[in-house]
C-alpha cells in the first residue's frame, strides 16, 4: 500500500492501521509530512489516539523507529487527549526543538493532564542539562517553568508533582528547598513525589532521610523509598532494602530486588541468591536481572560464552 493510500485508509473508522502501514510514519520525509498535516485534522480524535498509541509501543519495541515528526505535530492538536499522547510520544526525546512546545504546554495548556505530562516529558531535558548535554539558556528555561508551575496559584497538585519530580535533575539551592517543602507538606502525594526526587537528585545528603522512609506504613511510599535508595547507590542502604525484600507490598519487594541490582556489592549478591530460592517466579525473575545488572558493572567488558 502506498503512502497516499494509507493515508486515506486512515481516516476509515472501520479499518484498523496495520503494522506494516503504521511504519510508514516511521522518518517521514518532508513531502510526506505536508501529506500527512493535510488528512491529520480529518482524523477523529478516538481514531488519533489509538494511533498515537501504537506509534508509542512500537517506538518502544524498536528504537530505531522514529515517529517524532508525527507527534510533534499532534502536540497542537485540538485535543487534549491526542496533546497529551503527542507528549507522551516525547518522553525519550533529546531534541531541543521540541523543548519551546513542551514549554508552551506546561505554562499554558488548559487540560491539567497535559501540563502534568509536558512538565514529565521536560524532565527528560534537565537530566540532559545535569549531564551537560544542553544549552545552558534552555536548562534556565526549563528551570523557570518548573519553578512557575510550582508556585503558580491554583495549579493542580498532579502539574506541581511532576514538576518538582523533574527539577530534582537540576542542581541548585532552590531545588533543594522545594524538595523539602514538598515533603514537610501534608499531603501524602507530595511526600511520595519529594522521595522520588531524592533519589533522582543524585545527591546523599538526602540518603537518611530515604532510609527513614523505607519503613513507612503507606506501600506507595516504601516504594519510592526503595527506589531512591537504588538511584543513590550507597552500599549502606543494603541492610534496609533487604529488610522490604519481605514487604507486605510485591511492588516494594520488586523495587527492592532492583535497587539491590543498582547498589550491589557483596552482601547485595548475597540478598539477591537467596531471591532465587524463594519459589516465586516474579521475584526470581527480578532477582536475576539485578544480579545480571551487578555483573555488567563489576566487568562492562567481559565476554561471556555459555
């Protein structure tokens, strides 16, 4: 089927995209793309999203598969959902021409699950800044508009958690003092989003206070504890995250079993072993790829032969 034929194909509600079809969204040179701009908008928003949606699992399946221009111009569609599944599409992206939308949307959109989504998506560019891959004029941007979200009265609480989420990438006093905040807060959702943040500053400073909360009574925040013990990577956080390995909660086990993999060390190794015998085939399953991940960092460059 020919691209002009797909296209018209597209806007049939009855027919569903192929596999073979939807890869023709894949790199679309400009000529095509102008076609495609044309019958977009023809496109039911039902129909618009399910496409978006497969276009986000086969990017995922195949990295070689590049459907940005595709979501880049759904990002302006009149829809908030088909917005959102654009966003969504963008999360993995290091193009900085997709960094001004994204910024338009966090700062301007009026669906708040679009904002949420954007000020997600954008966290993937201040981890790009923390590792000095971007341009110090769009790390201030970026900065600025997750600082705004923040503090901007009546923001719904799901845009300001994403965004203090995202800011932990970034290195500066005030991102210190937001994290905190948010876990003085009342509210149980900022406590687990501040955690998050913890762990994805990079900063152990903030290592005892994660520990503290390794043994809190809410599972949601067990597990980020947990989680952020793994991204702070310090072996003194092992004896904590083998004490949830018997968690009420699987997903904290899980959680546990991979930081273990992040941390590693001896007694890690150890912790992770005695996963395997614990005749449960997700948590044996999990244990064997922490153990796998602590072998590839102890010798990046071996060659192993069965």
């Amino acid at each position: 089927m020919g691209f002009e034929d797909f296209l018209a194909e597209l806007k049939d509600e009855s027919a569903s995209p192929r596999y073979s079809q939807l890869l023709q969204l894949s790199a679309l040179p400009s000529e095509s793309l102008q076609k495609f701009k044309a019958v977009w908008p023809l496109v039911s928003e039902e129909r618009k999203r399910a496409v978006l949606g497969r276009l986000v699992d086969l990017s995922e399946d195949n990295l070689e598969l590049d459907f940005s221009s595709v979501f880049k111009v759904s990002l302006a569609d009149k829809e908030a959902g088909v917005r959102e599944m654009a966003v969504r599409g963008l999360w993995e992206s290091e193009d900085r021409t997709v960094i001004r939308p994204l910024l338009r949307l966090l700062e301007k959109d009026p669906a708040t699950e679009v904002r949420a989504t954007a000020a997600a998506a954008l966290g993937k560019f201040a981890e790009l800044a923390r590792d000095g891959k971007l341009l110090t004029q769009d790390e201030s941007r970026i900065q600025a508009a997750f600082i705004a979200a923040i503090g901007r009265d009546g923001e719904d609480l799901e845009v300001r958690r994403r965004a203090i989420e995202a800011i932990a990438s970034l290195d500066s006093p005030l991102r210190d003092r937001i994290i905190q905040a948010a876990y003085d807060s009342d509210d149980s959702r900022l406590l687990q989003s501040s955690i998050y943040a913890m762990g994805r500053s990079a900063d152990v400073d903030w290592l005892p206070t994660v520990v503290k909360e390794t043994g809190h009574e809410s599972p949601a925040i067990r597990y980020e504890a947990a989680v952020a013990c793994g991204h702070l990577g310090k072996e003194g956080v092992v004896p904590h995250l083998i004490s949830l390995l018997q968690d009420e909660d699987l997903q904290v086990q899980l959680a546990a079993v991979k930081a273990l993999g992040e941390v590693g060390g001896p007694l890690a190794k150890r912790a992770l072993n005695r996963c395997l015998e614990m005749e449960d085939e997700v948590i044996e399953q999990a244990a064997e790829e922490a153990l796998g991940d602590i072998e590839f960092d102890e010798d990046p460059l071996a060659l192993r032969f069965d």
